[in-house]
C-alpha cells in the first residue's frame, strides 16, 4: 500500500506528470511507426540521418569521412546504454532509451522554466506546444534532437536559477551535441546579463568564468578528429567532401535566401508549380516556422522585453543563423529547441482570452502537419 501511495504522490509530481505524458507519447510515435514501416517495433528509428548515427558508432569517425558532421554525444550515450547491456539491448532500442530519458528531462525542465514567464497554472502549456510542433517526431527517432532539446532547457533553467556553473557544465556538453549549441550558449550569456542589469562591468565577476566551460565539448570533438584524421575542424570541412550536402553553401544575405524560398511556394500557390513533397518540406513548412520564429522572438523582444528579452534576441539569433547556408530545409527541425516560440505562446494565451480559438487552432492543424510528416519519413520520404 505504502508503495502505491508513493507511486501516486510521484505521477502527481512534475516529473511524474512529464514521465507520463513521455511514455504515452513514445508509445503512439512506436505503433504508428511499426504499422506504416513494418518490420520489428523500432526498425524506423534509423533512417535518414539515423543512419549516419549509426555509422558513427560503428566507426567512429575513423573511416567515413561525412560521418564528422554529426557530432558524438548522441552516439556516445547510445553506445553507453548498449554496452551497459552486454549487448542485450539493440542499438535502436539504446536510442529509444536515450531519447526516452533525454525527452523526459527535457520536459521537466521546460515545466520548471514556464513560472518564470506565466502563472503557474498554465505551466504545461509549453510542454503542449513542443509535443505539437511538426518536427516533435524527431525527439523520438535515432536523432540528436531529444538530448539537445534536454540540455538546452537545462542549461536555460540553471541560467535563471542563477546557477551560472551548472549552466557552463551543461553548454560543454552542448557542444558536443551540436552546432546550433552556440545559440544557447548566447541565450544564458544574454541572461546573465540581464541578472547583472546589463551592466558588463558588473557582470565582470567570478562566475563569468563558468562560461569558459561551454567550448569544452566541440575542443575535446575537434582534439579527437586531429587524432584520428589530423584536422581539428573536420566536422566542418566533411561538408565539402560529399555532394549530399552541396546545397549548404554559406552566404550572409539571409534576406535572399528567405525571399527566394517564398518566391517558389509563391509560385505554387499562384498554379505555376506543383506542391510536391520537395517544395512543401524543404520550403513552405521551414518558412511557416521560420516565420513564427521570427513572430514570437520579435513580439518577446520588442513588446514584452524584461525577462523575455534574452529569450527574443536568441530567437532572432536563431532565424539568421539557420539560413545562413542559402537554404531553408530543415529549419522547421532546427527551431523545435528555440523555447521563445512555446513560451511566448503560453503567455499570449494566459494574457489574450480573445486569442484561444486560433492557438488551440494552431496547436491541431501542427499536430496534423506532425503526423503527416512523420507518416512521409516513415514511407521514405525526406521530412527534414
């Protein structure tokens, strides 16, 4: 008796409520996986860039050169569930472990961060909202985006809780997990400066050193490449030495990259062209993000400003950097970890009764795109 009443006192807990909203979510993500891509239970985990995941652990950077793009957190934690199991547990199942835990974690730190914005009450709304973005399905396949999700809202949370030490130890794993990693690390610097009333000179202390912590993931990375392959910036190079990825061109006008991709839904709105899966995965979706993106960053970074600001700036941050490389594919995947957007959102409908309607609106019709695309991915369609 007493064991089930410790069990109920903890699913009414913040990570009891998120351990279960993880587990239901992870179920229905598995089953319609199973269905539409048959085979064993887990099997659709590893396509697309899972793949590349895969590579990795088998190799470890030693003989597929593309393979460094993909940095080596995720696939470390996978390998460290797998060999702790002797082997029992599958290298998808290891994921789905993995990605179990890192989402679950992640949610809960998402939960914790939501009273620093709205009233309690409306805690779970970004919780909600994240679960319904139409890249959320990513968070469940052999993908880095759980764990990166996780620590982001981690390092954020310790970043408000002023735990400037454990924020720098989170964005040194952060940058062992991904690129992208510089846009939280600007977030929990723009934070503590608001902490010190955006007064460098006062924000000039002891703890400013946490923050020489962050680099330590990518420089232990680069030191490993240089050993193995003699170029500490492999991860980089590896874009130039395989024509998957010769679309990613850098270039600094992301005004023009951002016009050309609405030029071609344009024309397909306008009949010169089809909506084929190429146009609405790689273009119009990753627009219609980009553009919510830029909605929720500017409205938190113009009319809300305090506390929102480091949160607007970093989202604004986020639109450039993402289409720097003249293209917009995969921002809709990109963004999923960029908190202004659910936080923004659970403010307005704390704030606007009137403006119900159409996010409760919004919240279906992204569930729907989300299934859709995550049904395309598992038919071997390119979904971002």
């Amino acid at each position: 008796m007493k064991t089930w009443q410790k069990l109920r006192q903890f699913l009414a807990t913040d990570f009891g409520v998120c351990l279960t909203i993880v587990i239901a979510w992870q179920c229905a993500l598995t089953l319609i996986g199973w269905v539409v891509a048959g085979g064993p239970p887990l099997a659709h985990m590893t396509s697309w860039d899972g793949g590349w995941y895969l590579t990795v652990i088998r190799d470890w950077y030693h003989t597929s050169a593309p393979s460094a793009v993909f940095y080596p957190l995720f696939p470390v934690l996978v390998s460290a569930v797998h060999l702790a199991s002797f082997g029992v547990l599958s290298l998808n199942a290891s994921g789905f472990i993995i990605n179990s835990l890192a989402l679950w974690l992640g949610l809960v730190a998402l939960v914790k961060i939501a009273p620093y914005f709205v009233v309690k009450r409306h805690q779970y709304l970004p919780v909600l909202f994240i679960l319904a973005a139409p890249a959320a399905f990513f968070m469940h396949l052999f993908y880095t985006e759980a764990v990166f999700f996780c620590i982001s809202a981690w390092a954020y949370l310790f970043a408000l809780q002023r735990r400037w030490w454990a924020a720098g130890a989170m964005l040194a794993l952060l940058t062992a997990c991904r690129l992208p990693a510089i846009l939280v690390i600007a977030l929990c610097m723009l934070e503590y400066l608001r902490a010190h009333d955006w007064s460098i000179r006062r924000a000039l202390n002891k703890n400013t050193y946490a923050f020489l912590l962050a680099p330590a993931g990518f420089i232990a990375y680069g030191a490993y490449l240089t050993a193995i392959r003699g170029d500490f910036f492999a991860m980089f190079s590896a874009y130039h030495g395989d024509t998957d990825w010769g679309y990613q061109v850098f270039n600094p006008n992301i005004f023009l990259t951002i016009t050309r991709a609405a030029y071609q839904s344009l024309r397909a709105i306008l009949g010169r062209r089809g909506f084929d899966n190429d146009l609405v995965v790689n273009n119009t979706i990753p627009l219609l993000a980009l553009t919510l993106l830029t909605a929720a960053a500017l409205y938190a970074t113009i009319k809300l400003r305090r506390r929102f600001l480091p949160l607007g700036i970093a989202g604004l941050l986020s639109v450039a950097m993402f289409t720097l490389n003249s293209n917009v594919v995969s921002a809709h995947r990109y963004i999923l970890p960029c908190l202004v957007i659910y936080l923004v959102g659970a403010y307005l409908y704390e704030s606007h009764r009137k403006a119900h309607p159409y996010i409760i609106a919004g919240v279906c019709l992204s569930f729907l795109v989300q299934i859709l695309l995550y049904i395309s991915l598992l038919q071997g369609q390119f979904a971002g």
